[in-house]
C-alpha cells in the first residue's frame, strides 16, 4: 500500500517543538561548577536511559554509578535494572559484591560517601552489606536543574527463544514480563502493561526497545509491525550487541531504516525514534565490557523533571549521540527542510549525511538464505527474515561541514540526518569507530489515528 497522501486525514509528522530560531542553550555550560540554568529556559539536557547496578547484573553500587555520572556533566540518568525497582530491604553478601565489583567496591563507597553512609551487619562470611533504594539515595547525588534520577526497569522477556528487553522510564511499580506466542505479541503485551500503568497512574512513562540486534533477536519485520513501539535504540554501548550487523543480517542503522520505511509503506504507522544508550554494567573493567559513558541522548525541554523529559523523547525532540554535539537541528514543515548545527571541537571535521526512503520502493525484500551454521539456522528457522532493497535508507546527501540543510523534494517517505565525526569516541566500542549522533525521522505522513497502546 503507498503512503496515504490523498486520505482524508492526514497529519504533518511534526518534530522540534523549539524550532529552528530558538535559541537552545549548548549543553556544555551545564557542569558541576556553573549555576543551575533559569528555570523555564528551553536547553538541551544530556541523559542515559539504560544503567546496571548492584540491584541487577551491574557491578557497583546504585548511588555510585549515579555519582559516576553527575561528575561526568549528565542531566539525568535512569538506573534501569533487569525486572526490579530499586526499593525495599535489600542486604546481600559482601562476599557477592566484591566478587562482582573487585576487592576495593565498599571501600570506593565509604571513601566517596563515608563510613557512616554504608550499612553492614554480619562479620566474616555472613558479612552483608544494604543495597539503599532509590528514595534513601537520591538526595544524596540529585540536585535541581543539574541532576536528576528517573525510577526504571529493564524489563527483560523472552519469546520465540531469544531475548527481549524494553526499558520502562519513569515507572512506578515494577512490571513482569508477560512473554507471547511470538516476538510482536510479547512487545505489544509488554508495551500495553506499560501503557495501562501510566494511565492508571496519571503518569508519563516511556517505553523504549533495547538493543535490537542482541542474539540477532528482533528481525526487521518484528521492528516494524510491533506498531505501539515508538522508541528503540539505534545505539546499544554494549559490545555484544551486533551494532554493526553481519554478512546476512543488517546493522542497527539500516533496521531502523527498514523498519520505518515498512510502517510508513505498509502499515500506515509512524516510524520509530532512536535513541543512544550505555547499557552500562561494568564501571571498572576494560574495553570489551559493557562501560559507562558511550551512548547518551540530548533532549530539548524547558525543564528537568521526568515529564518534561519523557514527553520530549515522545514527540520527537531530542537526538542520539556518540559523541558528536548539535547546536540545533530542525525541521521547517512549511519550507520541507531538515536542519542540522554542529557544534564542533577543535581538530575534528564532520560529514553531515541525510539518509531516506524514496516513495515506490519495494519493501518486500527476499527470504534470507539459510545461515550456514546449524546452531544459528535453528535459532532462525520460523522467523520472518529477508534481504531488503538497497533503496531503503539511501544516503539522499552528503554535506562535509557543520552546517548542512535538505530540502525535501516530496519523494521522500521521512528524511533524517547522522553526523559523523572525523575523531574516535572518548572509548570506541569497536575499531574505527567514529563519534556521531543521529537525529529523528522527519517529513513522514500516517493518518491520524495512528495505532496505540
Ligand atoms: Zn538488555
Ligand atoms: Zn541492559
């Protein structure tokens, strides 16, 4: 089915609520040192929505991790570990904690926070230590218009026999994987769980997918037809989790275009935003773990406050980076244009790329061949994979500087933009990589009643 440009009710994928004049205040004047910004001023706010810590798999204590990021100039972060909140009485053996986080993790605790901050009981090898909840912690690192923890979970499912997980940011109560026949029913039955408990809760709650490619488990087609899912990432700072795709399965770039351009032709939905995550669980191990300060989001809002955080990511208004910076990036309905600011740092250059799907492309694509290892070709057997037309995600444009506009010619089913740097992040995941940051999909038209929870 085209793109339903002569319905009746079509609606403008608006995007940007700032705008290209407003003046966004750049987020590197927002660390430690300098005073809070003025309430209400609309600014970037820089954040990571996926972090482990003791409560789960992580390998350091909640209130330090959060610590770890503050000093780094984040705005906000969200400890989203798997299937738990952080709340209630928690002791564990010390014994535990130092295995996972090394013989100095309480002592990195007491020096930080000091000794009467960290409770034990127990000697020897009944030694426990308490794991505090995030209503004991949080006075201790947030701080107002500087720093703010947002309650989360990764919610951590299975279905068709490999992994799911959806983080839930600025949850209330926990919520239990309720699985499904098949990998879209898990989504939807995981997504309308988080979907019922905003609503019962007169809460903002965002609902994000992770890591797509992790075991290789959401196909392009599962992306595209779970329909409620609005928000995945396009960047997992995780190092096992196939960013880059292989020979026969594509990297997370193009699921993202293969995705969006199914809904948009076939589904009559509205594409996914990208989002950046650390996915942190290793505060102190080397390169191949999974380390902090990777991937991270900038979101445009005049407050930082969960809401104003959350319902900026739903409308759109914030990009993913890697370590590439925007001073401001827009979209102008009217005039069709997509509009992207770099702000640069000093010995690198940038290479501004507008990435799209032409109207009449084949989004069909052809059954993947079988995968020449049994284990995988077992895992695969009954999942809807295809090879997709190389006319989906298209580089439209290639502008080398730090300024770059596309004017869109109305061939266009949506249109974004990815910034790469010339130099490598502060602690690449992979060889050659490149600091970048992805921007939303803009210029797309759905009908109006576009799915819901
Ligand atoms: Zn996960
Ligand atoms: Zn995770």
């Amino acid at each position: 089915m085209p793109i339903l440009r002569n319905a009746a009710r079509l609606v403008v994928a608006l995007l940007l609520g700032c705008g290209l004049a407003a003046a966004c205040r750049a987020a590197d004047d927002a660390g430690a040192k300098s005073a809070p910004p003025p309430p209400g001023e609309v600014r970037w706010w820089k954040g990571n929505l996926h972090t482990h810590t003791f409560w789960s798999d992580g390998d350091d204590f909640p209130e330090m991790v959060a610590d770890w990021y503050r000093e780094r100039g984040y705005h906000f972060l969200a400890l989203s570990d798997h299937n738990v909140l952080a709340r209630g009485v928690r002791w564990v053996p010390e014994a535990d904690l130092l295995k996972r986080g090394g013989p100095a993790v309480v002592t990195r605790c007491v020096e930080r926070f000091g000794g009467a901050w960290v409770e034990r009981q127990g000697t020897g090898d009944a030694a426990e230590v308490r794991l505090k909840p995030l209503d004991e912690f949080r006075a201790l690192v947030e701080e107002r218009g500087r720093f703010l923890l947002i309650p989360a979970e990764e919610i951590s499912d299975t279905a068709e026999g490999v992994p799911l997980h959806i983080c839930a940011t600025n949850i209330a109560e926990p919520i239990q994987p309720l699985g499904g026949a098949t990998i879209v029913e898990a989504i939807n039955a995981n997504l309308r769980a988080v979907h019922d408990q905003a609503e019962k809760a007169g809460r903002e709650i965002l609902a994000h997918l992770n890591h797509p490619n992790f075991h290789y488990a959401i196909t392009p087609h599962d992306l595209a037809h779970a329909v409620i899912e609005r928000h995945f990432e396009v960047f997992n700072g995780h190092p096992r989790v196939n960013q880059q795709g292989d020979a026969r399965r594509p990297g997370v770039d193009r699921l993202w275009d293969i995705a969006n351009t199914i809904r948009l032709v076939d589904l009559a939905a509205p594409p996914l935003f990208g989002l950046a995550t650390d996915d942190s669980h290793d505060y102190h191990g080397p390169p191949e773990d999974s380390r902090p300060g990777r991937g991270w989001v900038m979101v445009r809002a005049a407050y930082l406050t969960p809401e104003h955080i959350v319902r900026a990511i739903k409308r759109g208004d914030f990009y993913a980076s890697t370590g590439v910076e925007l001073r401001d990036v827009g979209y102008d309905a009217d005039r069709k244009v997509l509009r992207v600011a770099v702000n640069p740092v000093a010995g690198a250059t940038y290479t501004v790329q507008f990435i799209g799907t032409l109207a009449g492309v084949d989004t069909r694509g052809t059954p993947l061949e079988p995968a020449a290892d049994p284990a995988t070709d077992a895992k695969e057997r009954g999942r809807h994979r295809h090879r997709y037309s190389e006319r989906i995600g298209e580089v439209l444009a290639t502008v080398e500087g730090v300024d770059a506009e596309y004017r869109l010619t109305g061939r266009e089913l949506y249109v974004r933009a990815v910034v790469t740097s010339s130099l490598p992040p502060a602690d690449p995941v992979w060889d050659g990589q490149k600091q970048q940051a992805w921007t939303q999909p803009v210029g797309w038209l759905v009908p109006a009643a576009a799915p819901t929870p």
